[in-house]
C-alpha cells in the first residue's frame, strides 16, 4: 500500500522475503501503478451514505464490502461509475476514510492503485524478469516471468494472480472494451497468458490463484468453461491430474466468509515436458492472532514436485 503522501511502503514485501530468505533467498516482484483517478461529488453518495451510516455503524474495514453489498446494494448500484470505481478501490480502509479519501478528492480507479500483489520467490537464481500487466477492472491483474536457473537448466516460470467472478457487484464496464463481466474478463487473462507461453520457445510453469478449477469430490466447480481453457491450451495441473484433489478456497477456513468448496490454485505445465510425480495441499494449519486461531491465508496452498521428463 501507499502512505498519506503516496509513497509505496513495502514493509509486508520485505518482512515476506525476509522471513523466507534462508531457504527462498531469490525473488522477484514489481510494483504496478495506475495513474488513472476517480472520485466523487459530496451530492453523489447522499443516499449510500445513509444507508451504510444506518446500516453498518461500527463496521471494521475487513466487514465493509459485505455490510454495503448486502444491505445497500440498490444504493451503490445508483452510483456514478467514477464515484463507486473510487470507494471500491479505497477497500482496506475504514469507511470514514474511504469517504474522507473519494469525495471531492481523485483517487486510482484500482485497488492498491493497482499494485498487482505478486511475489515470486526462489532457491535458484532468477534472471531475465518481467512484469507484463493484463486486462482488468477494479483490481490489477498482471503475470511475473522468470528465468529459474535450475541444476539441469533453465526453466521459465510465471506467476499470477486472476480475477475472481465476484457475483454479487456490478461489472464496471471499462471505456472501449466488450467484456462486460468478471468471467468474460477472466477469460480474456487466459488467452493473453496462453498467448505470452506460446510465443515462449520452451516449457514454461505457470503457478498462481487463478480463481477458476473442476468440479470433484466435495468440490464445487468455478468458472468451469474458463477451466476448460487451460486444458485446451495443453495446460496440465499437477494437483487436479494426481491427487483425490481437496479444496484450496474452503468454507473451513478461517478467513472465508463465503459458502462452497473450490479448487481454484494450480501448478500448471505448458505441455509434455514435465510430469508430476506428487503434489498435495499444503499449509492447511491454523496459527494464533490475537489469542484467536487463524489460518495462515484465506487459501490453502499447493505443492507439486514436478520431474523433467528428458531425466526420466
């Protein structure tokens, strides 16, 4: 995040690798901007202020989006698209703020002024990085590459982070674009990526939150046609293709709020060079916040071991 004066704080990007560095101690990360700014006019929100004062007194920042979505949806659909673009891209902070920060005042378009959140972090050294930023709205969307310099050769990896279909918000349609939905923008991620791997001249691994998995057993299926898109680029994920594969975002979780169990993170390989030989679901235990117990993230993560098939 940014402070007051708009400088980037990476206090939580150095305690991760930090913390990690003894076993991790390459990594890789950019910081995304957008310099694109929103607001809104005091006589813009009269009524979604009425209803979130009225509805939502003395909700804390992490409760907000739910109490304005549930209780004032009617309200923050009437909104201009500048003025509902600024407040959901404010999220994170305290509603008083939000307000404070969006009326009368310009703001970025994005969440975290569309800082892309990812980081990629190594035993091997890492060369020829790039950040390549994908199609988004409301949150920025971006894909991390590296040249991974493994014992047997180099390895090219990405890492990203797609858009969630979040169902219960309007789609902010954006200025020349057809996409009128998360899915549709989700979609459109997916060809990109699968544009970028196939102008690669190698394999390439690409690992992340890619908000889209199969149904299974005790599974519940999400974006299933935009899963399909993967295995239709020959995309192959370790964990769907070897385990009895378990849920990574769970209602069991801690820090999920919503209902349903989905497959959603994945370790793909971009075609036949690789084979999983083990993967698993990882990261699963809670620890102790605030005298509570919590889950490390509100995913479980994935691990594969992946063996290249010219060593078999």
């Amino acid at each position: 995040n940014q402070d007051g004066d708009s400088v980037w704080k990476q206090d939580n990007i150095d305690a991760i690798i930090a913390a990690t560095s003894t076993n991790l101690p390459n990594s890789y990360f950019f910081i995304s901007e957008d310099t694109t700014k929103v607001g809104c006019e005091a006589a813009d929100i009269v009524e979604v202020d009425a209803c979130v004062q009225a509805n939502c007194p003395g909700v804390t920042a992490d409760g907000l989006q739910d109490c304005v979505l549930g209780s004032c949806q009617t309200e923050f659909f009437a909104l201009p698209s500048d003025c509902s673009q600024c407040l959901v891209g404010q999220l994170g902070n305290e509603y008083e703020d939000i307000k404070t920060a969006c009326v009368g005042g310009a703001q970025s378009a994005f969440f975290s002024n569309a800082h892309n959140g990812l980081l990629l972090l190594s035993k091997y050294p890492l060369s020829n990085t790039a950040h390549e930023p994908l199609f988004a709205t409301q949150v920025a969307r971006s894909v991390l590459q590296a040249d991974v310099a493994l014992p047997g050769g180099s390895q090219r990896v990405y890492c990203t982070h797609l858009s969630a279909d979040i169902r219960n918000t309007e789609y902010p349609v954006a200025d020349g674009s057809d996409i009128t939905s998360y899915a549709a923008e989700q979609a459109k991620q997916i060809d990109d990526i699968g544009a970028l791997v196939g102008a690669e001249t190698g394999s390439v691994i690409i690992i992340g939150d890619m908000n889209a998995g199969p149904t299974g057993t005790g599974v519940d299926a999400e974006l299933p046609e935009n899963y399909t898109k993967f295995t239709a680029l020959g995309w192959t994920s370790a964990y769907i293709t070897l385990d009895t594969y378990e849920c990574t975002f769970c209602e069991s979780n801690t820090l999920v709020a919503e209902s349903g169990d989905k497959t959603i993170d994945h370790i793909f390989s971009s075609d036949a060079s690789w084979t999983a030989q083990s993967a698993k679901r990882i990261f699963t235990e809670t620890v102790e916040v605030n005298s509570e117990q919590q889950n490390l993230s509100d995913h479980f993560g994935v691990q594969a071991v992946l063996l290249l098939n010219a060593e078999l």
